[in-house]
C-alpha cells in the first residue's frame, strides 16, 4: 500500500496529518527569548562626531529640531511634508528640510537630505533614502556598515 493510498481513507489521513502536525520544526526563536536591537553607528555631521540610529524601516532620514539648532543648521521650509511615521510613532510632526546636510563616513563625505522633526527626543536617523543613495550594506554577522560612493569604500 502507498502513501497515496492510505491518505485516500479518512481514518489514516486524519492520523498522519496528526502525527505530522506533532512533529513540526518551530525554527523562529521562541517571543520571550526574542531581542530587539536597534542599529547605531557613529557618524560626523558638520565635523562633529555623533551617534546615529540606522533604520531601515524609514524611508526618510531626520534630525530632532534640538539637534539640527545645536548645530546651526540651515533648515529650510518644509516641502509639504506634515508628519512622518518615525521610531515607532505614526505621527512625526516635520517643521522644515537640510538639505544637503554634511554627513560624512570616515573619510568620504555622504550628504543628503534630512527632514527637521520636533517632539522627539536629540536624535539622528539615517532611513533608506540615505541607503540607497550610498549603497549602505548593513552586516549583522560583524556589526559592520559599508558604503560606496564615487568608487570609494568605507
């Protein structure tokens, strides 16, 4: 008698797909031993040396109003942009744009666009327009960030 064929009566079918059932794989890690860990990385923003949180779930890049006046950058007015989902909470009120902000990696200097953010805490956050614009290779395995521009790696 075959496989087929014993899955063809009721009474077996339902005792394999029973015994099958038993021995599932859970390959996830069970909730409570999970870890979350937010991604960071030092940085340099108009020279000064700063941590930054690498989150590849937003798309855009930020900086808290605080931060962004410490620095004396130039924020220009908002684009039209009203809030932005950021950290976790669903509306970030935006107040203004850097553009052009200068961030460097090491040695190679990597600006862009940073929307300015209010009701946060003093915070930079690299989102995936940074990324993709610097083909940033986030490696969990070393804890390491690689970036390419203008044929230079850092």
């Amino acid at each position: 008698m075959t496989f087929g064929q014993l899955l063809q009566d009721d009474t077996y079918r339902a005792e394999m797909m029973k015994a099958l059932e038993a021995e599932k794989v859970q390959a996830l890690t069970p909730r409570e031993t999970r870890t979350t860990q937010a991604l960071k990385a030092y940085i340099k923003l108009k020279g000064t040396p700063l941590p930054v949180l690498l989150d590849t779930g937003a798309s855009v890049s930020a900086i808290s109003k605080d931060l962004a006046q410490k620095l004396q950058l130039k924020v220009e007015a908002n684009d039209g942009t009203r809030v932005s989902p950021l950290g976790g909470n669903p509306k970030v009120k935006v107040i203004g744009l850097v553009q052009e902000a200068p961030l460097s990696v090491q040695h190679i200097r990597t600006p862009g666009t940073l929307y300015v953010v209010e009701g946060t805490e003093t915070i930079l956050i690299l989102g995936t327009d940074w990324f993709d614009k610097y083909q940033a290779d986030i490696r969990r395995s070393d804890n390491k960030i690689e970036i390419t521009h203008q044929g230079e790696k850092a």
